[in-house]
C-alpha cells in the first residue's frame, strides 16, 4: 500500500533576500498497489505539490517556479547570507527563520555569491552557480586543421633477383 499526501505552498519572504516554500497538508488518499508508475502521479487543480511514499521508495511531483529545490522537505532553522568577502575570509549575518516542511524557494536578492541554509539534517550551502549554471561560450572563428591526406605508394611489380647464368663446362674450358 502506499500513501500520497497532498500540499498547497504558502510562501513566506524572508528580509527582502528569499521568499521560502513551506508545505500545508490538505488531503491524503491511500493507493492500492496495482498502480506500477508511483511517479507519474500528479497534483489536482487545488494542491501543488504531491508526495508518494511507496514501501522504499519516495516521490516528489509538483507544479511551481522556483529557483531552487531541496530533494525533500526540510526543517530550516536559519539562514546565513555573506555580507563582507576577502579572499579567504567570509563574514555571514545568520537570519534565523524556524520554519518546517521547506521544499524550495525564490531568490529575491540575486547579487549574493551563495547562501547558507542551516537545516535539521546539517547546512545546505547553495551557489549561484547551482541557480543559474554557467553556459560555456562557443567560438565561432577556430580555425580547424587541413587533414594531410597520406601518400599511398604504389604497387608494383616485384623485381626478379638476378642469378648468374650456369655456364657449361665446354664454355670454360676455353
């Protein structure tokens, strides 16, 4: 048997920095175990988010934008954001937040290097480059190498060696 809650986010803005999804329960519904594809289950018109827990398995289906996701529902006590870089040293202004069932959230404040979320389960430390992954640059002018074609030699005929000729004995006695 495996069990599908359902959720509806509710958004909470954090300091003008990030605005978190945190989950609402509003319904869970028992599925028998004749249904092989757990994860093609989606959400209704009313939740966002679906949650299937099958016996060792777990699925997280949903409908919303987000720039990042947590790969489950997390416990975040607070959050770290960087104030002050040099080099290696990082001063970072801790927020704290004590919020449950956080499954993503929305960047507000995108001149940020990364940000630190202090979770339940340890910290979670996210980039952007986790947000917006650098796309590689193609260059247009490399100039591309002239394959040499090999020379083949040709085939010929092979020579005979030369065998002195056997001269008689009546031809050397002379």
């Amino acid at each position: 048997m495996n069990l599908v809650s359902y959720y509806k986010l509710e958004p909470l803005k954090i300091d003008d920095v990030v605005v978190l999804y945190t989950l609402r329960r509003t319904k869970e519904a028992e599925i028998i175990d004749g249904i092989s594809d757990l994860e093609s289950i989606m959400p209704d018109e009313a939740n966002d988010i679906v949650i299937i827990q099958g016996i060792n398995e777990k699925y997280i289906n949903g409908r919303f934008d987000s720039d990042f996701q947590f790969f489950r529902p997390l416990n975040v006590i607070s959050i770290g954001i960087p104030q002050v870089v040099n080099g290696d040293q990082v001063q970072i202004t801790r927020i704290d937040v004590n919020v449950n069932d956080v499954i993503g959230g929305v960047l507000v404040k995108r001149d940020l290097p990364f940000i630190v979320f202090f979770t339940h389960d340890g910290t979670k430390i996210l980039s952007m480059s986790d947000i917006n992954p650098p796309i590689p640059e193609k260059k247009d002018n490399v100039k591309k190498r002239a394959k040499k074609k090999k020379k083949r030699s040709k085939k010929r005929a092979k020579k005979s060696s030369s065998k002195s000729k056997s001269k008689s004995k009546s031809s050397r006695k002379s």
